[in-house]
C-alpha cells in the first residue's frame, strides 16, 4: 500500500499530547490524518488533516470513525473495545489489536496474565470492590503495608495508593481493585519495545524513571539507565518476552522494578507512545513516535539507538494554580546547550496535570541530570 501523498488514512483514537507529537511524523512523511477527541482543544487538533469530536468509550462513535479509515491507532487505552473488535473483524486492521488491548485495560486481568505466563511481578490479590479488599484487611488475610490499585480508568499516578493503615482504604473510590506487594527496589525502569506485524522486533535502551514522591508521577527519564549491564540485558530481555506473549503490534512500554537484589519485576504495560520514551525524539536515531507510526504500516523499524544521553524533565502544572496557562521563564532555558522544551497544547493548567516536557540531550549522562535539575527549578507552569 502507499502510505506516502496518497489516499490512505490513518485513524488514530485520542488526540493528546502523544497523538499530537506522533502527528509530526505523519507530516513528516505526509501520511493522511484523522483524529478522534472527546475535547475541542485537543492538542492534535491542529496537526491533523481531519479532527472529529466524539466519546471515546462509545460504540457507535469509535465504530464510525473507524470505517473512514484504512489503520486504526490509539494514543490511549480507554476506548470503546467492542467497537475495536468489529472492525477488526470486518477487516480494518487495528494495531495494537482489541485482543492485546483485552489483555491490559484491566490492570487485574493484566496481573492474571503474567502469572499464567511465568513473567515475574509482584505479589497481589484482586477484589471486586474496595470495601470486600478492607474486609479482607480487617481479618488479618491481606497484611499492612500495600499498594492499592484501581483496576480501570488510572492514569499519570490518579489511581494508585499506598495504604500503611487501614483507614486509608475509607478515601478511596469502591471500586474493582489489586492490592500488591511493596517492593523494595533500587530503581524503577522502563523499556520500550517496537514490533511490526511482519515480526521485526526491536527494544529501546533501558530508562530509569525518578518519581515524584507525592503525585506518584514520572518527573525524570533517565536514558541510559545508570544501572549494571547485566542488568540492563536482563530488563530488555524480559521486556521482549513479555512483548512477544502480547503478540503486540506498535509499540509497548514495560514499566519494571530493580529490586534490591537485582531482579527484574515487570510493573505494568502500556500499549502505545509512553512517557518513558519522550527523550527519544532527540537523543535516538528514530524516535518512538516514528517507530510506532513505522511498526503499525508495517514498515522497516528504525534504529533504537542513543546518539547521546538523553533527560527528559516533566512540566506538570504547579500546585495552587488552576486556569489559563502560562510557562513562567521558558525564555530562560532556550539560550542553554541540548535543551528543547516540548509544549502539549492544553490551555488549562490544574495541579500536577502533565502539560509539558524539556529533553536535555549530553555527551554525559551525570552532566544531562544536572542540567535538568536547573530546568526543573527554573520553569513553573502557573496560571
């Protein structure tokens, strides 16, 4: 098929900040755009060619869509499956597949699934509701302390917990939920893994993710991991199993813990663009964005490689400011070596909402993470 100034159309389900950054490569190689957003403001909705307003998780709205296009895509994973499904099965292909997606919406049945195939993950229990899991507490069956989890609907650290006491489990939603063993861990790492349907695979180097100890929120990629290399081989190694047994197509990101002893525990998954590979679009040769877009037309993959480190910093909306966006000293960081502030787009800010992130790219990983740190304190997203 020719993808390139033709009549093909791409259909991508999802029109934030991912979609808008893997719209450049489409411009890029000049490949036919439609978007679908519940938002007005979708950030993509400027570099699409067509943009269609509608829900998400409604059938007939998804199932539309996607009988204007000749792929379908998603830049995120809480859409309507259903609707996936029957285009699928009418012929349309649908890449990462409805089946992959059935696999990992639920964070519960995404547990299930790696026990059932021999990947290592932390220890956990699932429970149809909240208060059955502080039943289960109260009688001494699950022990103190834990990480609550919702099963459905988390996102950027809304729907993870850590419960120390008991009474911490009264503010949080009823809902479907895995409460999971605490590990103790040197680091928490990612690797992002691309497959075409042809077969071609390929793992990005392994980032190591520093968190935000209150909003449980990435505020640092790392690439390259400052780990041991044995290490580093376990993870990708790992990482490509786990892709494999997915049978995914586009890319997958493998969140993972190094525990103290230098095991290797596969976190969660995400079907599509991550966080975790934003760096890459200018410290590696082909970024993830480009990767996805080549994985999901089958199309030869691009060098995963690193052509220098690479940070890439967060900008989360400061505390206490709600409303209008302003990127407070932006100017600033403009004027320094290997730093490239990306914008998402959104017009309203609110506390810790993802609206931003700088790469600082380095011939040295040590230097790259000073750098950011003075990119952290020097930006604020206020309104």
């Amino acid at each position: 098929m020719n993808y390139f100034s033709s009549d093909f159309k791409l259909g991508i389900l999802g029109g934030g900040q991912l979609g808008k950054m893997l719209l450049f490569d489409t411009r890029k190689f000049d490949i036919q755009t439609y978007v679908l957003d519940p938002s007005e403001e979708a950030p993509s909705k400027i570099a699409c060619n067509l943009f269609f307003q509608g829900d998400l998780m409604d059938f007939d709205t998804v199932y539309n869509f996607g009988k204007k296009v000749d792929v379908l895509t998603f830049e995120i994973e809480l859409v309507n499956l259903d609707a996936l499904v029957k285009l699928e099965e009418e012929g349309l292909p649908v890449y990462p597949s409805p089946k992959t997606l059935k696999l990992i919406q639920n964070k519960g049945i995404q547990k299930d699934f790696y026990t059932q195939h021999n990947i290592p993950t932390a220890a956990y229990n699932r429970f149809e509701t909240t208060a059955l899991l502080k039943t289960a507490v109260e009688n001494n069956e699950i022990s103190l302390p834990f990480v609550w989890k919702c099963t459905e609907f988390g996102y950027d650290g809304n729907g993870v917990k850590v419960v120390r006491k008991a009474n911490d489990l009264d503010e949080l939603p009823n809902v479907e939920c895995i409460a999971e063993a605490m590990i103790p861990f040197k680091n928490e790492l990612a690797v992002i893994v691309c497959r075409n349907p042809s077969g071609e695979i390929k793992t990005y180097p392994v980032v190591e993710m520093e968190f935000h100890p209150e909003a449980n929120q990435v505020e640092y990629v790392i690439c390259p991991a400052r780990i041991d290399e044995a290490v580093a081989k376990k993870a990708r190694a790992i990482a490509l199993n786990v892709s494999q047994q997915f049978h995914h197509v586009g890319l997958l990101a493998v969140e993972m813990f190094q525990t103290e002893d230098d095991e290797i525990l596969v976190n969660e998954v995400a079907p599509r663009p991550h966080n975790s590979g934003h760096y890459s679009i200018e410290a590696s040769y082909t970024s993830q964005f480009e990767n996805h877009l080549r994985a999901i037309l089958d199309l030869p993959l691009g060098n995963t490689d690193s052509k220098v480190a690479g940070i890439m910093v967060n900008l989360v909306g400061s505390e206490g400011h709600s409303g209008p966006v302003v990127y407070e000293n932006i100017e600033k960081i403009l004027g320094w070596n290997g730093v490239t502030p990306h914008i998402y787009g959104k017009k309203q800010t609110r506390p810790f909402r993802k609206m931003g992130h700088v790469t600082i790219v380095n011939e040295d990983v040590n230097e790259a993470r000073k750098i950011a740190e003075q990119v952290k304190n020097t930006i604020r997203v206020i309104s």
